[in-house]
C-alpha cells in the first residue's frame, strides 16, 4: 500500500490572526476609513488630516465618545440606555441655568448636573431591576418622560455659560481639544474600572449569564443599577460639554445629535456584542472615532444628509455581520 502523504499545514499570517481582535479590527477599518477618506477628500482639492481636519474630528468625537463610554457598560450588562440623548440635553439646561453667567457658579452647577444625572440613572436601574421592565422600554419611557418635560418648559436655547467654562469646549493643545482630552481620560478611567476591579468583573459576569452570576454569588440589581448610573453620568458630562460649546443649555442638543442611538451603533462598531459579556471601552473608542472621521469626509464632499445616513447605516449592517461570522468560525 502506497504511504498517506498528509497535506500540509498552511498558516495563516500573523497579522490575520490579530484581525479577529475585534479591538485590532476597528482600528485597523479606522485607518482605511482615513486613507480612502483622504483620498477622496484629496480628489476635491482639500486636504482631511491637516490641523483643521484633526480638530473636527477630535472636537465631533468627544460628546458622543462620552456617552458611548457610559453606553458601552450598559450594554455589556445586555442592556440598553435610550434616555441618554434626552439626559444630554437636559443636563446642558441645568448647567448653563445654574451657572447664569456667573463663575462662581460654575461648581455648584457641574455638581448640580452631575447629581441630576445620576438620580434619572438610579431611577433607570430602579425601574430595571425591581420593576423587572425591560431595559430597553425603561430608558425609552424615561427618556420620553424628560422630552415632555422638555417640551413643556423649553422653546429654545436657555440660561448662560461664563465665559470662562467655554474655555472646556473650545481650547485646544495643538490640534488636540482639552474636551478631547477628558474624553480620552474618561475612556481609560471606564477601562480601568472594567478590566482591573471586581465591580468591573461583575459587569462582564452579568453580561455574560445572568443565572450564573447569582449563582456565583454576584449581586445583580446592584451591578445593573451601577452600570445605569454611570451611563447617565457620562451623558450629564456629555451636556456639560455641549453647554460649553453653545454657551448655553439647549433642550434638543442630544436628539439632534442623535447620540442615542449612535452611541448604540459607535458601542457596536468597537466590538461589543448586544447581548452582553463580550468587547469593552478601547474598541467603542475606535467606533466614535470611526462615525467622527466619516462625518467629517461628509461635510469635506459637500453630500447631503441622506446619503450620510445610508453610507452610516452600511458601515454598521456590514461591521455587525463581519463580527458575527467571525464569532461562528472561531466556535
């Protein structure tokens, strides 16, 4: 009988293998995004890398990166935060009605803000975990709660940011913003509190299978309650910002924005799943990123609105399809 040659084996580059790191992944899309985008850009004459470029998307990044930091802890619980576009834009109201004009004003209302935040957070964890309500129609009944609240009392911009507190939204270190900055710190401080504390192991245990973590003996009302008012924290940050950028408060600077569900969708781009247990706060910063640096290309192309909502819309159809073959070939 003639031996058995056994093919042979093939291995795969290494950088191949990296590429199924869905932190490795989003980075690496966020610098196609930026060749082809400078290409593109170039064709037209102008240039997207250059200071003025860096600083839109920098400056584009930070509100939403702040909310999707908080986003992100909600959803590694497998939950959901819809009432954080509302909450943004409440907060700029409470901080710039507080401050009035008057610096000395200013810590009291960024700590006013703060504890309004974290009270509609506590009440979003409440309603989830006592009442036993869906995370998803808890925040959106919350959130609706807060528009009502908003439509009654607000036609416009209101209350006036010093002078001195704009200095959050608009100075810069080179081509860097400080608002940028604080983002960047915010995302290190939530990776910390994830990766290397025992809460933060209790958010991924709880993500990951709720039964087991009570079997474990891992509190689950308490981490979900903890993750809720963290987010609605990030989102008052994201409202101190904004009501920096316009030197005021202004009840639909979140919904405009749309950074409820954009947060969702920049949370997925960086590699965390819906369901919960899997990804992290390194990847939502590439997917922030990722959605800043596409807007930014919009605008330098002149392309009308719809168009941005469709090429967005792709990006995240096409991102969550690739993660989700990935996680069935490496079963």
């Amino acid at each position: 009988m003639s031996e058995v040659v056994p093919a042979p084996v093939v291995k795969r580059p290494e950088w191949t293998r990296q590429l199924k790191n869905p932190v490795v992944a989003v980075y690496a899309a966020l610098v196609l995004v930026l060749i082809v985008g400078s290409v593109l850009v170039g064709v037209r004459g102008g240039v997207l890398l250059d200071q003025g470029g860096i600083l839109n998307i920098l400056t584009r990044s930070t509100a939403l990166g702040l909310v999707a930091i908080g986003q992100t802890m909600v959803i590694l619980t497998g939950k959901l935060d819809l009432s954080v576009a509302y909450l943004a834009g409440l907060c700029s109201l409470i901080a710039a009605e507080t401050m009035a004009g008057k610096e000395s004003m200013i810590l009291p209302a960024v700590l006013l803000t703060i504890a309004c935040a974290a009270g509609v957070g506590l009440v979003n964890g409440l309603v989830v975990t006592k009442l036993k309500v869906n995370a998803f129609i808890a925040t959106l009944g919350t959130g609706l709660v807060i528009r009502g609240y908003l439509e009654h009392n607000y036609e416009g911009p209101a209350g006036e940011v010093p002078r001195v507190f704009q200095h959050l939204g608009y100075d810069r270190i080179g081509p860097v913003p400080v608002s940028a900055l604080l983002m960047f710190g915010l995302a290190v401080l939530a990776w910390w509190f994830l990766a290397r504390t025992r809460p933060g192991y209790h958010v991924y245990a709880v993500g990951g299978d709720e039964e087991v973590a009570r079997f474990s003996g891992i509190r689950h009302d308490r981490t979900v309650i903890t993750v809720h008012v963290l987010c609605a924290v990030a989102a008052g940050l994201a409202g101190l910002f904004l009501a920096s950028r316009l030197g005021s408060g202004s009840p639909w600077v979140g919904i405009d924005g749309g950074y409820d569900l954009e947060s969702i969708a920049a949370v997925v781009l960086g590699g965390t799943i819906l369901a919960g247990g899997r990804g992290g706060v390194a990847g939502t910063i590439g997917g922030v990123l990722i959605l800043a640096t596409l807007d930014t290309i919009f605008d330098d192309l002149g392309m009308n609105s719809f168009f941005k909502d469709v090429v967005r819309g792709v990006v995240l159809i096409v991102a969550v399809a690739l993660y989700a073959r990935r996680r069935r070939a490496t079963r």
